[in-house]
C-alpha cells in the first residue's frame, strides 16, 4: 500500500466504522459475507462489471469488519432472466449465508424479482436501479440512488431555468420502467413551469421523418431518458439532417456508451446529463472514501472508473458501516436497520443518507460530456 493511500486509510477506517478515536483492528478467525448479484454478459453486463470492480477496489482497503472478521464477497451472475435471478439471490442467502445483498441490475430487472427479494428477509441495497417502486412498500430492499421521480425534476427544472428552453420533445422506451417514470417526471414538471411539449414519442418510432416534424416544430431540446444505443441512434440521425437542438439525457449514459460503444463516444459530446456524480469542475470534491477507492481501482484494474464503479464502492462501504454497527455483523435485522439510519455518510463525492423506507438522499449532479468526461453544471440537494 502506498505512502498515499495509508493515509487515506486512517481516515476512511474512522468514517466507516463510526469510531471517534484509533482502535486498531486484530485480524480474527470469523468471516462476514456480503453477496453481490449482477449481469455477467448481454447489454448491461459493464453495469455488473464495473459495480463489482468498485466493490472490490474497496474491500481491497477495507477488508475487516472492526472485530477483526475477514470480509469475503460472494459474486453470483444474475443471468438472462428472472428465474436465474432468483436463483442465485436464493444461493447467496441460503446456502452462502451472506449478511447483506449488492445488486448490481437495474429498473427493470429488479421490478421482476423485487417480491422474492423481499421474501428472503435479508437487507438488500439496489446500487443502481433509480425507479421509485424499488423500495415502495418494502421492509428490506434499500435504494443507494436517487430516485427516477427527483432526477426527471431536475432535469426539467435545469432545462427551463438554467438553458431557458420553451420548446421541448422527449423521446422515451415505454417497455423499460425507468424510461417511463422519466419520462412522466420530466413532462409533467416542464409543462407545470410554462414549458411547451412539441412531441412525446416511442424510441421505436425514431426515424428520419420524426425528426424533421420535431425540427419544423421549433423544439429546442430533445429529452432521451433512454438507453446508451438509442441515444446514439438518434444523435446519428440528427447529424445526418444536419439538425443540433440541446439533448438532456439520464443517469450512467457516459459510463454506458464508453462500456459497450466506446468507438462512438465521440458521439454524445456535449450532451447533457443527470448523474449520480462529476468528474470535474466546480462543484467536484473527491472525499477520503473515493480517493482511496481510485486508488485501490487503478492498482487492481487496467480500466476506467464509471459510475458504476463508485456507486459499487459505495455500496460495500455502506454495508460495511452497517455491520460494524451489528457485530459480529450476521444480524440481518439488525443490519437492515443500521442501513435505513444513515445519515451524512460520506460517499465518493457526497453526503448521503437513506431513511426508514429506504430511500436515500443525495444530490443530483448535471453535467455536460466533454472529453469524455462529465463535466459539473449545476449540483442539485
């Protein structure tokens, strides 16, 4: 470990162990174990690639519980379906006897397996599903996220009040929850502020003669709360008719795009986007957990941090704060509620706090891609 990040250390074993003075941790016999579940192939596998190498960047420097318990981390493939899911949720819990869950899957996958999850009374923490109903009505299931329903906010808010935009169409996938909610969210709060819709559209529906209506209509700004592949669909088109309104996009776009098109990235240049995070500019200030984290990620990997990345080593520490609050940390009641009574943890960028119903409480970062970047705009509490 460098001179660097053993300094970073010694902070960071205070902030997640809750300690107020040095109390050296004695290596026990004892194991804690925390499961992670995400996609090992298919569309969004740099979603369950990139949350695990966060998870492991951190355990990396933080790999004991504060009664000296080794930390393993258990990784199960979530498969193509609901039922393979299952499965392995059903494995880590029951047969590996995991104290907490890491799921790295989003909206829509864990809407399908949201009830099972429930079933297995262990607490769970959603790192990067964003839809609303992920924790509604659950006792267990934790969002690391802000949810779909203040991030579409945001994203209306800044586009009136910021780029003073009248004319605005949103282009959604009607089939992928996330999309939808987006979508709903950003309509409804553009059109409640004096915002004029020119058009709200399927992604399937994208073409050509689509955009040419919406460019004869004056629309200033495109919303495209959609996947990496649709984005670039459209942006493709738009060169092609020699049309540049604004794009407002949503959460991971960059990290997505440079995951599984990193030939196109070029292509999202200037876009904006609704983010958990920024890479630079005014309103970044990497905290003691994400300086450590980067650290640890660029001696282990031979790739780039994401979003993803940060939002899996803030998962494993919050897991961990919470244990260490439930030694020897295989209470999952007791855990559960550790993690529902967060306040102000210190993330990789931010504060964070998640509440009795497991939502959680973060700013809303909105960026401009530069460089391949994110570049800060506005930081939204």
């Amino acid at each position: 470990m460098n001179r660097l990040l053993s300094a970073i250390f010694v902070t960071l074993f205070f902030l997640v162990s809750g300690c107020d003075g040095p109390s050296p941790v004695v290596p026990g016999d004892g194991v804690a174990k925390i499961g992670f579940i995400g996609p090992g192939d298919g569309s969004n596998l740099t979603q369950g690639q990139d949350t695990l190498k966060g998870v492991l960047s951190v355990k990396a420097i933080l790999p004991m519980l504060n009664n000296g318990d080794r930390i393993e981390v258990i990784a199960e493939e979530s498969g193509d379906d609901p039922a393979a899911t299952r499965r392995a949720m059903q494995k880590l819990v029951q047969e590996d006897a995991v104290s907490v869950l890491l799921l790295g899957l989003d909206s829509e996958r864990l809407l399908q397996v949201s009830q099972f999850a429930e079933s297995l009374q262990t607490p769970a923490i959603a790192l990067i599903a964003t839809h609303p109903d992920i924790v509604s009505g659950s006792a267990y299931m934790n969002q690391l996220c802000f949810d779909d329903d203040t991030q579409g906010v945001v994203a209306a808010t800044f586009v009136r009040d910021e780029l003073l935009i009248k004319r605005a169409a949103v282009i959604a996938d009607p089939g992928e929850p996330h999309s939808k909610y987006l979508q709903v969210a950003f309509e409804k709060k553009f059109s409640d502020t004096g915002g004029v819709l020119t058009g709200s559209h399927a992604v399937t529906e994208v073409d050509e003669v689509l955009l040419r209506n919406l460019q004869a209509q004056e629309t200033e700004l495109l919303y495209l709360p959609v996947s990496a592949q649709p984005v670039l669909q459209v942006q493709s088109i738009l060169d092609e008719i020699d049309w540049s309104p604004e794009i407002m996009a949503g959460d991971g776009l960059l990290a997505s795009v440079i995951g599984r098109f990193q030939e196109q990235a070029g292509n999202v240049e200037g876009i904006y986007a609704t983010d958990l995070f920024s890479d630079r500019g005014d309103f970044v200030r990497h905290r003691p957990l994400g300086r450590a984290a980067e650290t640890s990620f660029e001696d282990l990997f031979d790739s780039e941090e994401s979003t993803f990345t940060n939002l899996g080593v803030e998962g494993y520490a919050i897991a961990v704060h919470a244990m260490n609050q439930c030694l020897p940390g295989t209470d999952r009641q007791c855990i559960n509620r550790a993690i529902r009574s967060i306040e102000n943890f210190e993330g990789t960028m931010a504060k964070i706090s998640i509440d009795s119903s497991g939502r959680a409480a973060r700013p809303v970062y909105v960026n401009t891609i530069e460089n391949g970047l994110l570049d800060s705009v506005v930081k939204v509490y």
